[in-house]
C-alpha cells in the first residue's frame, strides 16, 4: 500500500444526553478522524474517541491525541514511507511510529484507517480481515447517572432496548443504593460495575458490600496506573476485577496474569479491551488471543466513541476470543445529538448483527465530516 496523504479532521459530538461518571460530566466532546488515501484512489477512515480532559486516563484528551497525530506520528508515517517506498502489512505502519512512546489513542485512529482500507482491497467485511467469525452477538450498554433515579431511568430504556448487559459507573458513596435498585428491578440481567479508579486502599472495603450482587465483574476500582493492588484486593472479592484504564497492551496484559496468578487467581481477572486505549486493532488481537489461552475473559470496551469507532469495535467483537457483550450502545441508541454515520447504529433483541458489505459496511460521508469539524483544525500531509 502506498499512502499518498493524511488528513485530520476534529469533529465536534454533542451527547443527546449527559454522561456522568466518577471523574465528571461530559456533554461535548471533540474526536480527531483520520483520513489515508492511498496512490491508487482507497480511503481509510479512523476515528479517536477522545474527551475533554485527561481525567480517565493520560493522553485521552483530544488535544494530546491531536498534539501527537500533528507533531509525531503523521509525519513519521509519511517518513518511513519515503524511506521504504510502501507500506506491506500493518506490522509495516506500527513500526514506522514505535519509536514513539504511549500516544497509544492517537496511533490507533492511524492504525483504525489503514485496516479500513486493508478490508477495502481485499473487498472483505472489517471482520472478516480481523479474524472475526461471529456475525451476531449480544451487545451492552454503559450507564452514566449522577443519581439513582437517573440511573434507573436510564436502565429502564435500556432494558426496553433490549440490551443484555449493563453497566453501572459507582464512586465512593454512591455503589450499593444504586447497585442494589438496579439488581432488584433486574435480578436476572447480566449487571456489571465501572468505578473509573475512585476507590483507594483506604477505602476499596465499601465495594465488599456489593459483592453479594451477583455481578458479572467490577472495572478498574483503585488506581488507574495500578495492576500489583488490583490483584491483590480481587483475593478478598467473590466478584472478579476487571482492568480497563491500566491495560495499555499485551505486555501489561502479561504482567497482570502473573500478579492474579501470584495473590489471587486469573479466573478472576477480566480485561476490557478497548482497541483505541491499547494502540489499535493488532494488539487488542494480540490481548484477545492470550486471555483466551490462559482462562482470563475478555469483552470490548467503548468511550463514547461515535458511529464510526463504535462500529469499529463491533466488528471486531465477531472474533471468538471476544468473550462478554461489550459497551457499544447509549442506553437510548446512538450516544450524540448528531453522529458521523448516516445510518445510525441499531440492535435487535439486544444482538448487533454485522453486516456482509465490505469493510466497515457503511459508506463514511466525508461531506458530513467536514460540517461537524472547525476550519481551523483540518490538517494535511503529503
Ligand atoms: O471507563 O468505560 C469507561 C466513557 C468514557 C470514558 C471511560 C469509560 C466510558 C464508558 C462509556 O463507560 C462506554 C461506552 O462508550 O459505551
Ligand atoms: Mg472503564
């Protein structure tokens, strides 16, 4: 493949409704997309689910992800490129920026366009190219409410959606009341927790009370750089922890399975795999592939990606080493007032079915790209 430019849009998303979670609350964010062409006429599509500020986790902010895209990794793709003529595999591309350290969000927007258009000249669906082989699967949903009644409501529509599995995001203080009326009006539903690193060692013990709920799992409850505490509280909790905002790639994947394997067990480990958060597609198969090896589940996460990132991971949800429903709906549908995509994202009965068209299956609009993005932020790179 050889790429004849790059170009970067930032396109502003306005959620339909406000999402709240222990780090705060989001109504606008701005996503960097990517756009590759290639000599012969392909165009790839990459988007980066970033947000406002970096209160997740470093380097999610959209101006960091934008920072490095501009400053560091565009140019370096183009770079290696002039020096080696053309690009023969997605190993090729990674190379061209490994040199650069973490910026793992913005290289996966670049890494997303290119599979995009690997898909393309192969004329084959995105799961197909990435090994998928489940069309259709169950799908979650994660639910962002500031109280209880916000929550149950939210649940409510969700649940009439059809969605299978549910997300709650607690802090301290605000986990057992809100757990316990959505387990009660629930009791059979597939229930899970997200604590967004709100909880500390001194404190941590409050999540033992909702340990009798029967849950699916509890994300990423103590630090977001902490693996070692994770594992060794999950000794003393029945239900298994899952680490989002501390997995950055197959190698800390590898680390957390010894520290299970050491204080706790890996039955009892669980990863959220989200492709932007580990650097892309290729490692979070990489992840896929070792979880299902050693006994460790593993499902897609979402970060209020829009149409075009969300899509992204449900393709890559067909593959069979992708074990629990991931996060790819609002509990209402789409999460934005107006997204990137046309045809908006639907689901049936709570299963999202792929479809056979080629690569993403939806044809990206880039007039409607260029209406939702700001002048002053469109780049370009020859
Ligand atoms: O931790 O999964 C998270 C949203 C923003 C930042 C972090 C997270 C989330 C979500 C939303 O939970 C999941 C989704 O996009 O459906
Ligand atoms: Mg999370």
């Amino acid at each position: 493949m050889k790429i004849q430019q790059i170009e970067l849009f930032l396109v502003r998303l306005e959620l339909a409704h406000p999402f709240t979670t222990s780090f705060g609350t989001y109504t606008v964010l701005h996503h960097p997309f990517i756009k590759m062409t290639t000599d012969d006429g392909f165009i790839g599509w990459g988007e980066v689910p970033s947000l406002p500020n970096p209160a997740y986790k470093a380097e999610s902010d959209h101006g960091s992800v934008w920072f490095s895209l501009v400053q560091f990794i565009v140019p370096s793709v183009m770079d290696y490129q002039k020096k080696n003529g053309w690009y023969s595999s997605v190993d090729d591309l990674v190379a061209s920026y490994t040199w650069i350290k973490g910026a793992h969000f913005a290289k996966s927007g670049v890494e997303a366009a290119f599979w995009d258009i690997l898909a393309q000249q192969k004329n084959k669906p995105l799961w197909k190219i990435v090994g998928g082989t489940k069309r259709t699967f169950p799908v979650g949903v994660s639910i962002g409410g500031k109280t209880v009644n916000e929550v149950m409501n939210k649940a409510e529509q969700a649940v009439k959606h059809g969605y299978q599995r549910l997300k709650l995001k607690v802090w301290p203080g605000f986990e057992y009341d809100v757990t316990q009326a959505v387990r009660s009006r629930f009791p059979a539903i597939q229930l899970q927790l997200d604590a967004n690193s709100s909880y500390t060692l001194e404190n941590w013990g409050r999540l033992k009370k909702v340990d009798i709920f029967n849950l699916l799992l509890i994300e990423q409850p103590l630090y977001d750089d902490d693996v070692v505490f994770h594992a060794q509280i999950s000794a003393q909790l029945k239900t298994p922890i899952c680490l989002d905002e501390s997995i950055h790639s197959l190698h800390d994947t590898l680390r957390a399975h010894l520290l299970w394997k050491t204080f706790s067990n890996p039955r009892k480990l669980i990863i959220n795999i989200k492709p932007p958060r580990v650097s892309g597609i290729r490692e979070s198969i990489a992840i896929a592939q070792f979880c299902k090896k050693n006994g460790i589940k593993t499902w897609i996460g979402g970060m209020l990606d829009g149409a075009l990132g969300k899509l992204a991971n449900l393709h890559i949800n067909a593959r069979d080493d992708v074990d629990l429903p991931g996060d790819h709906f609002s509990p209402t549908g789409s999460y934005f007032k107006r997204d990137v995509l046309e045809q908006s994202l639907t689901s049936e009965n709570g299963e999202y079915t792929l479809s056979n068209s080629v690569s993403y299956g939806q044809v990206v609009d880039e007039v409607r790209i260029r209406s939702m993005s700001d002048d002053y932020s469109k780049f370009k790179f020859v």
